[in-house]
C-alpha cells in the first residue's frame, strides 16, 4: 500500500506540469493559486531547501532527458534490425573525419570505402603502436591521430597494468551522454517508475587533479566529474562549494553530511559500486561527528577546508536535532540494512556492479543496502561506450552492444595469444562463446585491443548481449594455466562460506614471482591477500579450502598442482582497512581518479605486493 508521502511525491511532478503550463497560459489568479497549492504540498511533505523554482528546473531537466532518452532508444531499437549496415557507417564515419591526419595518411582513410578494405589494410593494435602518436598530441602538433585538439589527454584505470594516456574528444561525450546516459535513463524510468519522482540524489564523484601537457591539453579522468556535469549538480543533495574539496576524504565525510540531512533522498549515486561500498564503511566509522553536525547545524573543524569553502557551507547548515535523533536511532540499530533506514523513500543505487565491481555490488546488497534494487546501467572503458543494459530488473548484468558508438570486432578466446588474429564482426557472433572486443572509436584508436573478454550471451534482434568475463591482463598464470577474475572470485567466493562467520571484504592476489624470495616456497604459487569480516584468523586447513574449491573450477590448474608443477595458495589474512590504503598508494602512483578507480585482483608491481604482505597478520 502507497503510504501517504509516497503519493505525494508521485502527486508533485503533475502539480508542477500543470504550473509550467499555467505561467504561459492561465491568468494571474490562477497562477497564484496554483503557487500556494504547490506551496502547501511541498510544507506537507516537508522538504527542505527546496525551492519552487529547483522543483520546476529539476521537472524541466528531467523530461528533457526522458525525451532524448526515448527519441536515442526507439534508434538503438532499428539499429539493432541491421547491424551490419549501421556498423560499416559508423566505420566509414571515422575514417572520413580523420582522413586528413598524419594517421590517416599512412593508411590511406580516404580510399577506404568498406569494411573489408579496412581490415585487410589496418593491423591489430596495442597501446605501443599509438604510443609516439599520442606524445606528439601532447606536445601540441595538430592533426596527428585525430583531426581537433582533443578535450582531454585522459588516463584509463590501469587495471590491468600501468595506466595509459588516450585522447578524449567531443564526439565521445556526446555519443556517451546520447547513446548512453539517456538511453539507460529512459530504461531505468520504464523498470523504477518512482525514480521519476522530484527527489534528490546522492551522487558520490570527486573532482580530479589535472596536470596540463607542454601544449596545456588537459591530462586526467574523462569520465563523469563535478566539472562535466556542472548542469546537473542542481539534482544532488551535495552542494557546489563540495567540489572544490580536492581531499576525497574530506570531501567524502561532506558528501555523506549533506545526504543525511536530506530525509526524503531518492537514489544513492556513482560510477562504481566500490565507490558506494567505501562511503559506507566511512559512514560507520564517523556517524557520530556525522550526527552531531546536523544536531548543531556546524561542519566539522577538523576538515580540512579553505575558509571561502567553509564560509559557504556553514550558511547551509541550520540546526536539525529531530533528523539528528532520527539518524541516531536508526546508526544505534546497526548497520544491516542501514540505507533504507537512514532514507525510507530510497529507490535505487544507480552504480555499475559487473566486473571488478562484482564483489562490492554483492556486499552493499547482503549488508548495507538489503531491499533497495540496484542498476547497472552501462558498459563503458575510456576508449568509448561498449553496451547498454536495457534490462535492469534482470539479475544478471548483459548488455546490449551499441552499434553505433564505435566499430566493434571480436576475438575469440582461442586465438587470444596470436599478435594478428582473425576477428569477426558484430553478426558473426555465436551465443555461449567468449571474445576479446577490439574497438575503432571517435578518438584515434583502430582495431585497438582493450584487452576486455566478454561471453556472448543472447540477441536482440541482430545485435549481440554480453556479460563482462575478465581482463586479459587480470589473469593468474604462472604455468601458463590463465585463470581468470572471474573463475578466481567464483572459487573464493564459495571458499568464504566455509568459513563460518566470515565476510569477504576485498581482496587481490599476487604470483609468486613478483615477490620472489620474500613468497616462501620455490614452486610457483598464487599468494592471496584477503580482508574479513567476523574473522581474525584461519586454520591451515580452512586456507587450503580456497585451493581446493579453484581445483574443483579448473581442471588445468587441479592438473598442475596435481603434477607438483605449482604450489600450494598461500591465503593471508590482512588488517582492515588496507584496500583502502592500497587504493589511495595506487591512485598516487597512477595519477588516476577516485571516479574511475578499479582495483587491481592480480598486482603486478612489486611495491604493491610488498604492501599487502607487511599488512598481512595471518
């Protein structure tokens, strides 16, 4: 049964459709009216800081979005009937835009007039073969790679090894904010018909550190930042002066302040569900201070905030001592199911949850976000948009290939290791088959391998859907025996039920011979770093269990071990809160955003290595 606030909130948008409506057409009398009913809904349901006008922008916002999200759908939905087609377009689009570029050049873009041509004339490439091109960008020389200046010189995630620097342009955001965003919202609104609702979220982003090349092209994340969705900061509970806080820390405890003063918050925002997972650990660690600032109406004295920022931001706080009792009660209760407590009108966490982001997605839904659903709208990777999911009520995360975004080709997972490998396009796919993607985007890169396998798991219409499997440079091989992220966490997963009372908090692991000596054994073996829950230590053999459960999953790695030819997992236990510390080393040795953060599940530089092992207690 709707509760009586529930309607309201689906009540207001129609108020406010009839008032914009009125502001042109009815006469001042009625318009007046109509203000004070307004007025005295938005006193019923009582929100705070909230203005008839930012109500009135947020509706506007929202039905221009709903609207380009239809209008990009009902597209998607007639590409998809002719694949093929749509992609040698958007191929050929490419090569005639960059015809003109030394790169283009080299490869003669402007003779290219099919598909077949194109593969035939143009290698599979790495990131070495764009390497010196991309350095020359940076030094200011037009027209190498791409025929504009690009916006951004932007760093990937350095996932699956050290970060690579790739340019970012105009054509690429806008493709992701069409093709992508507004697609994902229209579909989100279709599954949640509540987030339609004039609520507020809490979106969880940091503004990143640039540095400038010697041209002064930016160098840093392009994904979504403060400074790039400067028209949108109105829909959060967050307030602007938040975003110059460049401490994620500080910024973090102001994200979490502002959202818990908002009791009618409607959805929990970010990129990724690791993102999500960490504000909640920091909000069980600094709910106190969290409380007593919204009681006396304060910001904390001991962040560490320019005073312009801190003058800003105290003259949005006002004393609140029953959301402060509210808040109190509910923290005291405990953490299992928290959100919804904190935000009873909670709808939604809009955060990817597939791939690296898998684990964390489970831990908020087992943990601290029980009974609210979750969204995992897209597949994206700074080269470009890949998929969209268009069935977010699904509990497994596929997404559909945009065929439009960039031109596709795919590997299959048995040719992987051969330096120019036959590929296939977007229709000869089969369903049940892996593929590492290559892609030919808006952005200078052609038959880049970016090093993602997906496995094909259906159609729509002609066009594939894909579920994320793993990076090839996140595989455990030190016999050659590749075991994947994702065939590592099934096994660790299983493994963590059978230690009673334990919950798995994040992990990574290591081979043997990035740490040699220091390792132990003399045979190759995986060493696994893992942070608990409810656990401070392990019996030897409960650790052996991690091995047996990845031998029952891989029969090439049973048979090695069997043979003696790897050694025996060593599991260690590590204090808490050092994924976090890792995370922080990583992104100061990368220069790599909070926003795009991804933690690495096989680390592959020895200062790391040596890290988790001095933080390791079992």
């Amino acid at each position: 049964m709707i509760q009586t606030h529930q309607r309201l909130w689906i009540i207001l948008p129609c108020f406010i459709a009839v008032l914009a409506v009125t502001i042109t057409c009815a006469p001042a009398g009625a318009f007046l009216f109509l203000c004070l009913c307004c007025m005295a809904l938005l006193w019923k349901i009582k929100i705070k800081n909230r203005s008839i006008s930012s109500l009135l922008t947020q509706y506007v916002a929202m039905k221009v979005v709903c609207w380009l999200g239809n209008r990009q759908r009902n597209r998607l939905e007639n590409d998809t009937q002719d694949v093929h087609r749509v992609q040698e377009e958007t191929l050929l689009k490419r090569l005639r835009k960059h015809s003109d570029t030394v790169y283009g050049k080299l490869y003669e873009f402007g003779s290219i007039k099919d598909t077949e041509t194109f593969r035939q004339r143009h290698p599979v490439t790495d990131y070495d073969h764009y390497e010196k091109f991309v350095e020359r960008v940076a030094k200011g020389e037009q027209k190498v790679l791409i025929s504009e200046k690009p916006l951004v010189l932007a760093m990937t995630s350095g996932t699956s090894g050290s970060s690579r620097m790739l340019l970012s342009t105009r054509d690429t955001n806008t493709e992701f904010f069409l093709q992508g965003v507004t697609v994902c919202l229209d579909a989100m609104r279709q599954a949640f018909p509540a987030t339609d609702c004039l609520q507020k979220t809490l979106k969880l982003f940091y503004s990143p550190l640039f540095r400038q090349s010697e041209a002064g092209i930016p160098i840093g994340p392009n994904s979504s930042t403060p400074a790039s969705s400067r028209h949108m900061l109105h829909l959060y509970t967050t307030p602007a002066p938040v975003y110059q806080v460049l401490n994620e820390r500080d910024a973090l405890y102001l994200h979490l302040l502002f959202g818990l003063k908002d009791r009618n918050l409607g959805m929990l925002e970010s990129n990724f569900c690791s993102t999500i997972f960490y504000a909640f650990r920091a909000l069980q660690e600094h709910w106190k201070d969290l409380v007593v600032d919204v009681e006396v109406g304060r910001i904390n004295s001991g962040l560490n905030l320019k005073a312009d920022v801190r003058c800003a931001l105290e003259k949005l706080m006002k004393p609140d001592p029953e959301r402060a009792s509210e808040l109190t009660a509910q923290f005291e209760e405990g953490f299992e199911g928290i959100a919804l407590r904190l935000w009873p009108q909670l709808h939604l966490i809009l955060a990817v949850d597939s791939g690296s982001n898998q684990i964390y997605g489970e831990m908020l839904r087992q943990h601290y976000c029980k009974n609210v659903p979750f969204y995992s709208p897209f597949y994206a990777a700074t080269e470009g948009l890949i998929g969209v999911n268009l069935w977010p009520l699904q509990e497994s995360r596929q997404y559909l290939l945009c065929p439009r975004s960039m031109f596709l080709e795919f590997i299959p997972e048995e040719d992987l290791d051969l330096e120019q490998p036959k590929t296939l396009l977007i229709e000869q796919l089969q369903e049940g088959h892996n593929y590492e993607l290559l892609v030919t985007n808006a952005s200078g890169l052609f038959r880049y391998r970016i090093g993602d396998v997906v496995k094909v798991v259906g159609f729509h219409n002609q066009c594939p859907k894909v579920e994320f499997q793993y990076r090839r440079g996140q595989m455990l091989s030190v016999r050659g025996e590749k075991v994947s992220e994702w065939l590592f966490l099934r096994a660790l997963k299983r493994t963590v039920t059978q230690w009673p009372g334990a919950r798995l908090i994040d992990y990574s692991c290591v081979e043997s011979g990035i740490l040699g000596s220091a390792s132990g054994i003399a045979q190759p073996h995986y060493l696994v770093f893992v942070e608990l829950k409810g656990v401070r230590n392990l019996s030897e053999e409960q650790r052996y269990k991690l091995d047996h459960c990845l031998q029952k999953d891989s029969d090439i790695y049973r048979s090695f071990r069997m043979k003696g030819s790897i050694g025996p997992m060593r599991v260690h236990l590590v204090r808490d809160g050092t994924f976090q510390e890792l995370k922080d080393r990583m992104m100061a040795f990368s220069s790599v955003s909070s926003n795009t953060f991804k933690m690495q599940r096989v680390i592959r530089r020895r200062e790391f290595a040596d890290f988790l092992l001095q933080r390791a207690f079992s």
